[in-house]
C-alpha cells in the first residue's frame, strides 16, 4: 500500500511517497510560488504512484491548495 503526503508552507512544498510501514518510498521539494505552478508540480510527482490515501499539513499562506 502506498501513501501519499503534502507539506505545505509559505517558502516550499514537500511530497512524498511511503508505505504503510512508514518508509518513504521518494520525496520532493519545490519552492513555493502560485497555485498554477506549484499544484501541477507536486500532482504531476504523486500521479506517478498509486496512492491509496494522502494526508496535507498546511502550514504557509492562506488559500494556496
């Protein structure tokens, strides 16, 4: 089973992709910009698994996912 997870802040974003066990399976980090650029990155990253759940921490501006 592979989980999804997203990070959000107000200078980056993190994705990643682990299993059920914890273990991350790959991660990214990209700067935060505008959701037109920043959203297709980190779907274009988690659309390469296939991810059973994802969980969001959303930590930076207001509005931006």
């Amino acid at each position: 089973m592979l989980l999804g997870a997203i990070e959000t802040g107000g200078t980056k974003f993190v994705a990643a992709v682990g299993n059920e066990h914890g273990e991350v399976i790959e991660e990214i980090t990209i700067p935060t910009t505008t959701p037109d650029e920043t959203m297709p990155k980190i779907l274009q990253f988690l659309n390469q698994y296939k991810i059973e759940g994802i969980g969001v921490g959303s930590f930076g501006p207001r509005g931006l996912v």
